[in-house]
C-alpha cells in the first residue's frame, strides 16, 4: 500500500487511522514544514491535503510529487480507491 503525509488541521485525525486500517503507512502533519521535513526523511508516495487546510491551493503548488487535495465529502474509502489506482502493484503487507 502507499505510504502518505496527511497535512491537515488536527491531529490526530480520524481520517489517518482510517486509512492505516487499510493498510496505508500514514504520517500526520500540521504546516507544510513538516510535510516537507517528512517527504525528506521517507519515501513518501504521496501528500494528502485534509479539506480543512486553509490555503491548500497555494500549498499544493509549493510540493512536489503527487498530491491530492480533499473535497469535504472524501472519505477514508475514496482515498484508499485512488491510491489503489495510482500504485497498483502494492500489495498489503500482513503484520
């Protein structure tokens, strides 16, 4: 599955633990300098912008690399539907 920075207002986000629950290796941010911090220090598959973000559209353009920013109505299941779509080959990894 991906592993992904999820920039969003709060933590910890119920939205985080959901996607873990789908096997998604998950990293919760606050500030884009964490985002970025956490993108420098993993491989990170993909940054994940909650609704909730103020200013997501200008700080979407400041990273590189897939991003996606969330509508309000996103839940844990489209997210993990379009990550699916964007790395294929993952496979779950059982613990």
């Amino acid at each position: 599955m991906a592993a992904v920075v999820l920039l969003s207002s709060t933590s910890p986000s119920k939205l985080a633990t959901d996607l873990e629950i789908f096997g998604h290796r998950i990293w919760q941010a606050l500030d884009v300098s964490e985002v970025l911090f956490l993108c420098e220090q993993h491989s990170v598959d993909a940054v994940i912008i909650a609704h909730d973000v103020e200013h997501s559209e200008a700080i979407e353009k400041q990273l590189r690399g897939i991003v996606m920013r969330l509508e309000k109505s996103a839940n844990a299941t489209y997210i993990d539907t379009e990550l699916s779509n964007l790395f294929p080959g993952r496979t779950l990894r059982i613990q």
